[in-house]
C-alpha cells in the first residue's frame, strides 16, 4: 500500500469518527430541548433562554459525490421567548374515578393525593 492511500483512508477514518461525534451531540441537543418543551407544552408559562456570545461551529461538510458543503461558525447574542397556554375546549371535561370507591376528580393530581390519603392502607 502506498503511503497516499494510508492517508486517504486515515483522513476516511478520522471524517467518520468526526461525523458520529456530531452526530452524537446533535441527538443529545434534540434530546435536551424536547425534553424542556414537554415540560411546558400544554401549561401556562412563559420560557426565556439568554444567550451572550454563544459560539454554534458547524464543521466541515461533504454532500453527495464528496462535494464540499463548507462549514459554518455562528455567534448569536439575544433570547428566545417561548409561551404556551393551555386552552379548554368548549364541552370538554376530563374526570378521573377512583378504583376503589368510584368517586370523580377533575385531575389527576386530586386523584392521586385521594388514593394516597384514603386507600394505600389497601395494597
């Protein structure tokens, strides 16, 4: 093997290896941020993320037939707002029953402390 090809399939390597790191890192990115909006999605609140010189590097990026895409470095200064509401819909109730004693609550939460309070001596 020619020391051209040890190279061409070292730099093969090391685009690969740099590609799952990436990788890695955007799936936790979208991990984190579905998480935070699942935690606010149908309550009433308002989120603000502040960001002073946040660096986003995009690396370099190959598309098809190796043509090279660029890369990419961001520096964003200001904030996100995001707000959600929770809307009820005309004619619509949920209620929740308890198991044991066939009693109705508007939450789960109320449903969860009654079972508590009145039947956990039943287990």
């Amino acid at each position: 093997m020619s020391p051209n090809s040890n190279n061409r399939d070292e730099n093969k390597q090391s685009q690969e290896q740099q590609q799952q790191g990436t990788q890695q890192l955007a799936s936790q990115w979208s991990q984190m941020v579905g998480q935070v909006l699942e935690s606010v999605t149908g309550k009433n609140m308002s989120t603000t993320i502040n960001f002073q010189n946040l660096e986003i590097d995009i690396p370099r990026a190959q598309g098809p037939s190796g043509r090279d895409l660029g890369s990419a470095k961001w520096t964003v200064n200001g904030k996100v707002v995001w707000t959600t509401e929770l809307h009820k819909t005309g004619g619509v109730s949920a209620q929740f029953s308890c198991d044991f004693c066939n009693k109705t609550f508007s939450s789960r939460e109320e449903l969860k402390q009654h079972s508590t309070q009145e039947h956990s001596k039943n287990d």
